[in-house]
C-alpha cells in the first residue's frame, strides 16, 4: 500500500486501475505506461489492486492522482471525486450489464435464475453487481433470498470463467468485457449465454481526487486520454482495449447508475 498522505510531485504520477480484464496484459500496461509518462512529462506509475474499494480508497484519499474506476464507486464518492474522462465504445461512453448462464441451459428470462449458485465480479462493481442487486430490489428480492448461494469472483474474466466451468449457474458481468472476450476468447466465452441484458449505462469512467484539482497534471491526463484517438501510441493502447477513445463526459451520465443504488438503499 501506498504511504499515508497525498500523492505529491516528488513521487511521480500515480495512475490507479481497477481489477479490469486486461489488466494482467503486459502489452497494453507498458503501452499505457509510456503513452501517458510521455504526455504528462514525468514517469507514470500504474497501481493495481485486488479490490475496487482499495483503488476507490486511495483515490479519495488523495495517495492516487486518478484512477481507471467503475460508476458505481463514482457516485458513492462523487463530492469527493472529478470526472476526466470516459471511455467510448461504439461511439457512445456506455456499456451493459448482462446476466450469463451457461451456453446450454434453456432459459430466456432472469427469474429462471432463481436458486442458482450465481458469481459476481465485485461488491463495488456496477455492472458485476448493483445492476442485479437493484433489479432484485424493484422485484422485492434479495440475492439471499433469490440466489441459493452467490460468491464474487474479483474480475469479470474470472465471473465468465467460473459461469463457463460449472463452478457457478449464472452470473453478472460487464457487457463489454464479455463481447470483448467474445473476439479474444472465443472457446471459453462462448460457453456461456446473455440470459439479460441492463439498459445503457454511463461507462466506467478515468477520475481524480477533487482534493488534487490544482494539479496542472490532471489537465495534461485529461487532454492525453481525450487526444488518444489521435496519436500513433494511443491508437495502440486502444485497439488492445477494444475503444473508440475517451470523452469529457458530465456527471449527470452516472444519474441512471445513482438510482440504482438509491432502489437498493430503499429496499434495504
């Protein structure tokens, strides 16, 4: 972990990424790397952790000067955070949750998912869990009341894996990592099936530590990510993640994401 107190100068750039399925790619993390270092103008450490809630922690806290985070924790902690930037996917800075189960089980609705052993990715993920705990909730369900068992798998490669090997009946995992893997992995994704799909909602997006917003840094990150469509090393970066590039994005594109966790805090 990280030294307490804020991230400062003397230390570098400190860029946090969430558990994200390419995060073990060596290829695109050196890319990355270098692509940002050479943008903001001094070297760039990438700090991964196991968890969302240990990167969203050292992101509000100000040890991390931004972050790669999921819209969830996003909205938990938005007076404390600022946006830099999102992702666009298909022209648009939105994603899909779905709910798999495994490639030869006949079921076309949500509800035959009843009694299943069901994996999700993170408790801080909302594609990997809100999404599923809310459309619970507007059900009047619980997942203890709904799922047999329900376990997290802290990645959503590893939800499609475990939904894929018969270690869980179903699942819930980010719609774009698993069309993604769809191209790059073919054999294992296609044992598994879109049972749901979410409505379109803000995808996860880059942000910083509103404590940090004088960092002249933070408006170079913002103009490299928003310019990476445009430069021979950042097209590189994104043909790996499968992205169009990154976006200013608003705050209210989260809207859909906070009132899913307000249907979870009112079902309690």
């Amino acid at each position: 972990m990280l030294a307490p107190g804020r991230a400062s100068a003397q230390e570098g750039f400190k860029f946090g990424l969430t558990p994200v399925f390419l995060s073990n790619d060596l290829e695109l993390l050196a890319l990355l790397r270098a692509y940002l270092t050479e943008a903001i103008g001094e070297p760039v450490e990438l700090v991964s952790r196991r968890t969302y809630q240990e990167i969203t922690a050292l992101l509000v806290a100000g040890q991390l000067h931004a972050a790669w985070i999921c819209g969830y924790p996003y909205v938990q902690f938005k007076s404390e955070l600022d946006l830099v930037a999102t992702p666009s996917w298909h022209g648009r800075p939105l994603y899909q949750s779905y709910l798999i189960a495994a490639a030869d089980r006949q079921t076309e609705r949500w509800e035959d998912l009843k009694g299943d052993i069901h994996a999700f990715s993170d408790p801080d993920s909302n594609s990997g869990f809100l999404v599923t705990r809310a459309l619970l909730a507007e059900n009047g369900l619980k997942p203890e009341g709904f799922f047999a068992r329900s376990f997290y798998t802290y990645g959503h490669r590893n939800v499609i894996r475990a939904v894929a090997s018969g270690l869980a009946q179903s699942g819930s995992v980010d719609g774009y990592v698993w069309d993604v893997m769809r191209e790059m992995e073919p054999g294992l994704v296609d044992q598994t099936r879109i049972v749901r799909r979410s409505e379109w909602l803000g995808f996860p997006p880059v942000a910083s530590a509103r404590a940090l917003a004088g960092d002249a840094r933070l408006a170079r990150l913002k103009d490299a990510l928003t310019g990476m469509d445009r430069h021979e090393e950042g097209r590189k970066v994104l043909a790996l993640l499968r992205l169009d590039g990154f976006v200013a994005t608003e705050p209210a594109l989260f809207d859909t994401i906070a009132a899913k966790v307000d249907a979870v805090r009112r079902f309690g």
